[in-house]
C-alpha cells in the first residue's frame, strides 16, 4: 500500500482523537461551573490547554513533511496535505469550554470581568455574522487580513478563557470560609436558570451573588438564617467567592472542603 495514503488517515486519527478528548473535558467543565475545583475539573482544564499546543506542533511536523521546504524533500501531487482546519476547530472547541468555564458570573467576579467577557463573546459573535454575510469578492480581496482577524480572535479567546479558568483551577490558596445572613433569593427572571441570593454581613453590608439552585432554594426557605460565602485569592489575584450552605450535599460546606483536597 503508498505510504502517503496510509499517513492521511493516521494524521486524521490524532486530531479525532483531541477532539474527542476536548469534548470530555468540555462536559465536565459544563457541568462543574459551579463547584469547587476537583481532580476532573483539574484534568479537563489540562486537556483543553493542551490539545490545540499538541494539535498546533503537529501540524507544523507534517507541513515540514509535505513542504518542499522542510526536511522531506519534494512533494508529489499525490501526497497529503497538512490540513489547518483541524487545528482551528480544536482551538476553537477547547476556547470555548474554557470560556464558558471562565465566565465570571458563576465564581462572582468583578464587574471588569464580566464586561471583558461579553466584549470577547460579542465581538466574536459579531466578527462570524460579518465574515458569514461578506461577499465572495470582498473576501477574496481581503483574505489575508480576515483570516489574521479570524485566527487573531481565536486565539485571543483561547488564551483568555485559559486565563481566568487558570485563576481558579491552579489556586493553591487556602479556602475562606465566613459566615453571612441571608437577605433574599431571587431569579434574574422567572424562567431563567441564573440564581441570585443577597447576603448581608454583620456591619450590614449586602452583596448579591450567583449560586447553584440548591443553595437558592436552601437560601429562598432560610431569609434571615446563616449562610456561608467561600472565597480564594486566586492563582493571578483574581479572587473568587462562592456560596455555601451546611453539609455535604451539593453546595455544602464539607463538599467544598472535600473538592479542594
């Protein structure tokens, strides 16, 4: 059998395989937004970091292979080309699992945050409508510079969803744990799955902070009771606060000092 077209499919095999990989990671990071950091969260975070760095050396081997211009020699019509679409879609995949993870509303950060991370969403949202309605002769004539947008954007998430995800999965902070009353629980609207609960301390100072549904449900049957806010300083001083009621239940105080073991 030619050996060039035995090597396609094998280079297709290892991108399959990242991808597959980045799409575990990114459930798990889905699913644990709101707890504490854990060994999975801790892997899964390692995963997406890593997949586009291997995917990306990967690529640049086969190009030195197939290029006339690297260590293989000459090519030949016949043989594979590196293809770099593989390597942006596991950019892009691994960027946002780790964007959603980063999202400053689940570990209640500062209003900066939040408003960086909407600027990167809605400025990528709105770069794929423009790119997605140019004309064929528009982009033609402006390839260069739409691609560099284009690559410059997706590796502008990656590495800022890596950024605040990294603050929170690589703390080695100690945990904080202070007591707090319960002012009230609310919903950002009456079918929305965002849960808020405003919490007072003892000078009377309130503050509003998103939690899980368990801790507002606890929180919504508790006004005036006792709740707890767990904070770390965060591995790039960012730091991050969440809500926690007694137990080992989801939410409670015991599962969060378990997480961080």
């Amino acid at each position: 059998m030619d050996s060039a077209k035995v090597k396609q499919p094998i280079s297709i095999s290892v991108y399959f395989v990242l991808i597959i990989l980045i799409l575990m990671s990114g459930v798990i990071l889905f699913l644990d937004v709101f707890q504490t950091v854990n060994v999975a969260v801790r892997i899964s975070f390692w995963v997406c970091l890593i997949a586009p760095l291997v995917a990306s050396g990967f690529y640049a081997l086969l190009l030195m292979k197939y290029s006339s211009l690297g260590l293989g020699g000459e090519t030949t019509d016949t043989e594979p080309k590196p293809q770099f679409l593989w390597v942006v879609i596991i950019f892009i995949l691994s960027s946002v699992a780790m964007m959603w993870y980063a999202y400053p509303g689940w570990q209640n950060l500062g209003d900066q945050w939040n408003i960086h991370w909407h600027v990167m969403v809605i400025g990528g949202i709105g770069m794929l409508v423009a790119i997605s309605f140019i004309r064929d002769k528009w982009f033609n004539r402006f390839r260069k510079l739409l691609n560099a947008v284009c690559y410059g954007m997706i590796i502008a998430f990656f590495f800022f969803g890596a950024f605040l995800s990294a603050n929170s999965v690589l703390d080695t902070s100690d945990l904080v744990i202070t007591q707090q009353t319960v002012v009230r629980a609310e919903r950002a609207s009456a079918d929305s799955n965002r849960f808020f609960v405003t919490i007072a301390d003892d000078a009377g100072n309130q503050t509003r902070l998103m939690t899980t549904s368990t801790v507002f449900r606890h929180s919504r049957d508790n006004i005036g009771g006792v709740i707890y806010i767990v904070s770390q300083a965060g591995a790039f001083n960012i730091t991050t606060y969440r809500l926690a009621i007694i137990g080992d239940g989801p939410g409670g105080i015991e599962r969060v000092r378990e997480n961080r073991r």
